[in-house]
C-alpha cells in the first residue's frame, strides 16, 4: 500500500483515472491499472471540473514518475539508489 514517506513503495503502474462513486460522493479515483490500486479518490457535488483536472494533474505526474523510473532503472540503478536521490544527469551514469 502506498506510503507517504516511502514513494518509491506505490503500485507499478500504468495509471489513469476514472469517474467513479464512494457512498453517496460522485468521484475521480487515480488508480494503478496493473493492480487496481487506488492511489486517490477526489470527491465533487459542484466542482466536478476542478476535481477532474486534480485527478488529471496527478494521474500525469505518477506516469511521469513511473516513466523516469524505467528510464532510470535502463541505466542499472536499483530501486535503493533512486529512492536514495541518485539520478542520471546529462546522461551520465554515476
């Protein structure tokens, strides 16, 4: 499950978004489609776009991560060093 200090912890990915309900709340939920994972629900009576565009916004900066991520781990860094801060700059490889 995700954890708020341990990013690196989160489902896999690919992730989208979907129009969805939680009770009696009409919602956005962002979710990890290879688990089904539930990453956030955004709840909305009358500000059905201001919650879309929330939804959107974080649905686009978890597959930023996650393509980073590939892109990285392409380079032979473990999911210690990227969760450490060490990055490829430049296309260097530290």
């Amino acid at each position: 499950m995700y954890h708020p200090n341990k990013p690196f912890l989160m489902p896999p990915g690919p992730y989208d978004y979907l129009n969805s309900s939680c009770g009696v709340d009409e919602t956005f939920e962002v979710f990890c489609t290879t688990t089904d994972t539930v990453i956030a629900r955004f709840r909305f009576w009358d500000a059905r776009r201001d919650r879309l565009i929330e939804a959107t916004i974080l649905t686009a900066a978890l597959e930023m991560l996650r393509l980073n991520r590939e892109s990285e781990a392409m380079y032979g860094l473990t999911e210690e060093e990227i969760a450490q801060g060490l990055h490829i700059s430049d296309g260097d490889v530290p």
